[in-house]
C-alpha cells in the first residue's frame, strides 16, 4: 500500500471520528464551523486514496515514500514550537500567540519575506477574529493581550 494511502486512511478515520464525536455538541452554532472542515478533510482523503489527481511516480524509484526526505531538526523546532504555542495561550491570549507563532514559523520556513509573513500573519488573525469572535460567537482564550 503506498504512503498515500494510508495518510488518507488515518485521515478519513480521525475525520470520521472527531465528526461522529461532535454529534453529541448540542450547541449548534459554535459546531457548524468545525463540522464542515471536518467533512472537508473527509472528502479530500477520499480522494487522495482514489488517487483522484493521479499522482505520477517512477516504478523503479522509491521516490514514492513521503517519509524519505524530512528535514528531522525542522520537525522538531516545529513540534517544539507548537508546543510553546499552546502553552503560551493560557499566558498571553490566544491572538496574540497565534500571531506570534505564525510570524516565528512562516519566517523560520522563509526567511526571506518577513514582511510577508506579519501581512499573512495578520491576515489569518484577522480571519480568526471574523470567524471566532463576529461569526460564531465563540470565546477565544484571553491572557494578558488579547
């Protein structure tokens, strides 16, 4: 079975799951969001594991396994950095850390455009705030910021 079947595999089943679990939240408004990206990622699983886009690869190469190129100290200032990220929402709030997380992570991916990364880094804040705070009404982690 190739890699990419078994990503979507895991992915479809976490999906499936965390939706059926989800099923049990009875206020409706807060769900909806989740709910719909949740069938999002079940939907485009399914497709990977169709092999829908036709992913071309040599027979004889062993290019096919995802796994064989990772870069394992950025895997794990990246594990490390979400970990300090999610401590740091219960201290500082959740939209200051986002923000302080994606600038950090956008810029040790690209150094290059850190301006860049703030306008992106701004811009999904925004969204965030849109969607959390105007939309759905949902309450966001409040630390000493915002």
């Amino acid at each position: 079975m190739k890699s990419h079947r078994i990503i979507a595999l895991v992915l479809f089943l976490s999906a499936s799951y965390l939706y059926i679990t989800s099923l049990s939240i009875k206020y409706l408004p807060s769900i909806i969001f989740p709910r719909i990206i949740l069938i999002v990622i079940a939907f485009l699983s399914v497709l990977l594991f169709l092999n829908v886009g036709k992913v071309t690869a040599d027979k004889d190469s062993t290019k096919d396994d995802i796994f064989t190129n990772i870069n394992y100290f950025k895997l794990i200032i990246t594990i490390i950095s979400t970990i300090i990220y999610v401590k740091m929402i219960e201290i500082i709030g959740f939209y200051s850390s986002t923000f302080i997380y994606l600038v950090w992570l956008l810029f040790y991916v690209d150094k290059k455009k850190i301006k860049m990364n703030i306008m992106i880094s701004i811009g999904v804040i925004t969204l965030f705030y849109i969607i959390f705070k105007i939309w759905l009404k949902i309450p966001t982690p409040i630390g000493v910021f915002i």
